[in-house]
C-alpha cells in the first residue's frame, strides 16, 4: 500500500508531463502552483472565483480552449456535476463545472487519481468550454456499455480488498492512502460480464495523503 501511496503522491505532487495524462497534469500543475501563491484563502468561494479567472486567463494563453461545437443531438445523460455526449462508437464526451470540488485543483486531482486507478476508462483533457457563463473542463472517456445491473455488494467487496472502508451509503475511505471515494452507486459503476467499471468517481485528499 505505500509503494501505491508512493505513486499517487508522486501523480499529484510532482511535476512530469508525460504520457496520456500531460494536458491534466499542465493544467493541475498551473493550479497547483496558482493555489501555493495565493493569499485568497478566507473564503472558499472567493477562492474559486480568483482561482476560474486564474484558469481561464491560463487555458487562454495556452490555447486550451475546446472549439468544437457540442451537439444536442448527441446529448446522452446527466447528473448534478455533468453533462455527457456521444463523440463517436468508442467515446463519450463529457462537460463538468467542477461544482463537487472546492476548487478546480480538487477536480483534476481526483482526475489524475481516477486514471491511475481505472486505467480501462481513464479521462483524457479536450479543452475547456464557456457554456451559460460558466467555465467547464471537456474531457473524453471510453464509452462503456453494461449488460448487466451492478451489484454494490460486489463493488464494496472490491474496494474493501483494496484497502477502502465502506462508510455510508455509496462512500468509501481508505486511512492509509488519505483518499474519500465517494458516490459509487449504480450509475457511477458499470457491469459487463463481471467486470465492473468505474466511470464516474469522486476522489478527496485528507491530509493524511500528505504524510510521508
């Protein structure tokens, strides 16, 4: 368990670029340093406010803008935090505010943790987007098909092997790593043949993540 401590630590606080994560990690590094330097730390939503203007200013001069048009046409689902479309046979697209996180940092964080975790239905960054006046990450994942109802009972089982203990609900911690993992229901876990995949998952740092 602390060699993979080791290398979340080394995901979330390092500096490599490299591989199917570069455009996360340019923009959780940019995020990462904008929140070590900033002073707008009394009030959180005031925070997040700077911390949008910060990325959006960023994702302009970076060229990070996604400008493809997203077609209602291809609208699948959504939930509170997303949007998601169809992009092709293969992959949906997916718009997020970010609006489960205290900050942009905290969203692609638990991007970087999911990845490394679910390799099988890893986020891949597009861009960003203005919709409605709001800033939203677009990012791509596998299009994942179930053929079958998920068993939660399997899935607490799964994350209980891998060291998360089941708190309440569909909300799960694991002490030695630091991370909350929370909102695993149905929807958020796919089955096929036995085979669950996470699609949608919601990671939190504690500070126990942080020790060493």
């Amino acid at each position: 368990m602390k060699n993979i401590k080791d290398e979340l630590q080394n995901i979330i606080l390092g500096d490599e670029q490299t591989g199917r994560d570069s455009q996360l990690k340019k923009i959780q590094g940019f995020l990462r340093g904008y929140a070590e330097t900033s002073v707008v730390f009394e009030k959180q939503q005031r925070f997040k406010n700077e911390e949008t203007a910060a990325l959006i200013g960023f994702a302009t001069a970076e060229n990070l803008f996604y400008n493809h048009l997203i077609l209602s046409k291809n609208f699948i689902s959504e939930g509170a935090e997303q949007k998601v479309y169809k992009l092709d046979d293969t992959h949906v697209l997916k718009t997020n505010q970010s609006i489960f996180y205290e900050s942009w940092l905290d969203y692609f964080n638990s991007l970087l943790i999911h990845n490394f975790f679910f390799p099988a239905t890893a986020y891949s960054l597009l861009g960003f987007q203005i919709i409605n006046d709001h800033l939203h990450a677009v990012v791509k994942q596998q299009f994942i098909v179930s053929n079958e109802t998920t068993d939660l009972e399997a899935v607490k089982e799964f994350l209980e092997y891998n060291g998360f203990q089941h708190k309440r609900y569909n909300d799960y911690f694991n002490p030695e790593m630091g991370l909350i993992f929370e909102d695993l229901h149905d929807e958020n876990v796919l089955s096929y043949n036995g085979v669950l995949y996470f699609i949608d998952t919601v990671f939190y740092l504690t500070s126990a993540f942080y020790a060493m």
